[in-house]
C-alpha cells in the first residue's frame, strides 16, 4: 500500500514541529523559574530552621535566667510590716 505524502501533509507537519517546539521552550522556561523559587524557598526554610533553633535556645537560657534571678530576689527580700499593723500604730 503506497503512502501518498502531499506538500499539505508535510506543512502540516512542519507547523506541529514549529508549535510543539515553542511549547517545550516555554515549558522548560517555566521549569527552570519554579526551580529557582524552589531554590530560593529552601534557602528561606534552612534560615528560619536557624533563627527558630536560636531563639528555642534564647528563650530556654532566658527562662532559667528570670527562674534564676526571682528565685534571689525571694531569698533576699525580707518580708515587710503588714498594711494592718502599719494602720494600728
């Protein structure tokens, strides 16, 4: 069975060709801007891992400094007259 490939077919052709290569060139550009913004977004998530780490210990050695520091505060205040023995002097 002989194919008939007429001059139509062939530009028919060449036109997908054209339109499907376009679209890979799109495609590919879009790859590569939502790699980037992966990129970038993995730098953003490594950086608040490392601020959240920093703050946890911050907020852990300032809670044991407070703890610290109204512990002293209660051993070394001596505990005043009280308002009613003040009034009935």
């Amino acid at each position: 069975m002989p194919v008939n490939i007429t001059e139509e077919f062939v530009r028919q052709l060449m036109a997908q060709v054209d339109f499907l290569t376009k679209q890979n060139s799109s495609l590919t550009a879009t790859v590569d801007s939502m790699n980037q913004t992966i990129a970038e977004l993995n730098q953003t998530i490594r950086e608040l891992k490392e601020q959240l780490n920093k703050n946890s210990k911050n907020s852990l050695i300032l809670s044991i400094l407070v703890d610290t520091f109204i512990s002293k505060i209660s051993l070394t205040m001596q505990p005043g007259p009280k308002i009613d023995s003040i009034s009935g002097a």
